[in-house]
C-alpha cells in the first residue's frame, strides 16, 4: 500500500534537513552538508513492513515552483494523501511564502481534495523572542491564508524533539486503524502491570502507537494539627513524588530523538542498535524488537517488575503483534 506525501517549501526551509534527520539517521549536525533539492527528488520508503511512503521533495526554487503550479500541476498535486508545507520561522519572504502556499493549496484542492495539509513553523531555534508567543502568531497567520481548509501547525526544530512530534502525528494520520494497535498496547501494559507502552516505527523510532496510561493514584491525605484534612505534596509543588504516572508531555519524541541519537552513536563504532535496558529508583523501561518493522518500550513503576518477565511478554507478544499489524495496514 502506497501514501503519496507531497513535502514542499520555499528553497532553505530546511525540508531536506529534516527528512535526512528522520528518514536518513542523519545527525543534525551533518545537515549543513545537504545541497538544494533540484526539481522534485522521490523517495520510497518502506514503513511497517507494507505500507509505502511515496515521499516527493520538491525543490523550492521560485523557478520549480512557477513550474510545479502549471505545466507539472496535475502530476505533482495528483493521489496525494498528506501536503507537507515548510515555513521559515524568521522568513524575510512570507509575503511571497504565502502566495505560493495559496496557489499550492489551491492545486491540492483540486487534483486531491481529500488530502491532509500540515504547516511546519520550521527553525524554531531561530525564533525572536518567546517561541510560544511566535508559533501562535506565526499559526494565526497561516490559518487565516487557508481559508476554509483545515490544517495542523507545528513547530520545529531539527535540534530538539519537535520534529519528532510533528512526523509522528503526520504519519500517524497514514496508518489505517491504529486504535487497534493503541487497545492492544492497554492489554499487554495490563499484563506487564506497566504505566506505559510505545509502539515505535524501527528505522525512523516515529511513534506509532500508544497505550493509555492509567489513570493517577489518589493523593494520599494527611492529618493536620487543626484537625483539617490536606493532601500532601513535595515541597517542590509537583504531584511526581505521589503520582508515578505524571509524566512529561514530550515523553514520546524525546525518546525516539535519544535513541536515533544513541543508534547514531553506534554505528560510529561499528555496532548494531539491537535493544535496551534500564533500571533506575524511579522506574523501569526496557526497549525491544516487538514485531520485524517495530520496536516496543515497555515503562514500568513497581519496583517488583523483573525486566526479565518484560522481555518475556515481549516475546510471547510478537506473534499477535505481528498479525495485528498485518490487518491494520490492510484496513481490516
């Protein structure tokens, strides 16, 4: 099964960067070597085993632009499944970003109307002043270009794991029945007495999937000398000491940023990424190949949890995973 996403851009957005970054295992700090795109560079890649992403970069020289919106409109803009459209954060063009967008999204709407668009704020780490006060004028000011169309803006940055967050919610958007995938997750976090599991994509470590995590423990009271009930809290006024659970919103792209690190890491010295361990007073986690295209981080409180029976869960696992899988790609 093939998605055709339709990734485009000004020239310098930083769009190759950032599919050398998640697609390549590229670090960011080789990207400074990456030329301009010429023309439209198609790339297939195979994510989950079966499902293909057709993935066209498209050069964002006004020359390939002006030639993308008329002779080759009905080629580029045809089958599209999601639009990817960059925007510099600190752009002295958006005047000129904005019309070019309008006419892509124009062309989207009628060779592939049913497509999803996502905007990219991109090179966040460029930003003048606060980042959250510039990404919602910066998404103002795209949502009010698009008129009708309904979008999702992210912020990104190919130096922390914003762009993580992004590609993981935009590929999410390709994979048919996920849920599925997440209620099973809840059942072997069930059966491992875990707070967490994260089904990972294997090359890229994108997220998939994910488990519900259980719902926070109840603040235990305590007595006070007045006789007034109170619940209690460290004295740093966060509920982590007491709640186990509460845990940080960016959980999921820091992982998949540290361990593409780490995997990076490994292949300077010559040595395969194959699965990881760790035991620490706060909690457990142990990472693992659940199914050939997937890896799974199984996230673990009780300190009477042996990462041995969590390994063993794993394995007993895969071979539903496996099937799992197979029938959610196809839709079933």
């Amino acid at each position: 099964m093939k998605k055709k996403v339709l990734l485009m851009g000004a020239s310098g957005s930083g769009k190759t960067s950032m599919r050398s970054l998640i697609f390549s295992n590229n670090h960011a700090s080789l990207t400074s070597r990456l030329g301009a795109t010429i023309d439209v560079e198609q790339n297939h890649l195979r994510f989950l085993g079966d499902l293909i992403l057709n993935l066209w970069d498209c050069g964002g020289q006004d020359a390939f632009m002006d030639s993308y919106l008329s002779t080759q409109q009905g080629t580029i803009f045809q089958h599209v499944g999601v639009m990817i459209y960059v925007f510099e954060v600190e752009t002295r063009n958006l005047e000129k970003d904005l019309e070019y967008y309008k006419s892509c999204l124009g062309a989207l709407q009628k060779y592939s109307p049913n497509a999803s668009v996502f905007l990219l704020v991109h090179k966040m780490d460029l930003a003048r002043g606060p980042k959250a006060d510039t990404l919602a004028r910066k998404g103002k000011e795209l949502k009010e270009a698009s008129g009708d169309v309904e979008i999702t803006v992210f912020g990104t940055s190919i130096y922390d794991e914003s762009l993580y967050n992004a590609w993981s919610r935009i590929v999410h958007t390709l994979i048919p029945n996920a849920s599925v995938l997440s209620r099973h997750l809840a059942k072997l976090a069930s059966a491992c007495s875990a707070t967490e599991v994260v089904l990972f994509e294997r090359t890229t470590f994108l997220v998939i999937a994910t488990s519900t995590p259980a719902p926070p423990p109840p603040t235990a009271p305590t007595s006070q000398p007045n006789g007034m009930v109170s619940a209690t809290k460290p004295e740093d006024g966060s509920d982590a000491e007491s709640n186990p659970h509460q845990m940080a919103p960016t959980r999921y792209e820091r992982t998949s940023e540290l361990i593409k690190a780490f995997k990076y890491s490994c292949s300077r010295v010559r040595e395969d990424f194959v699965a990881l361990e760790m035991e620490l007073p706060e909690f457990t986690a142990v990472l693992d190949e659940l199914t050939k295209n997937t890896y799974v981080l199984i996230v673990v409180h009780d300190p009477s949890v042996e990462t041995a029976a969590l390994r063993l869960n794993i394995r007993l696992a895969r071979p539903k995973f496996e099937e799992l899988q197979g029938s959610s790609l196809l839709g079933a």
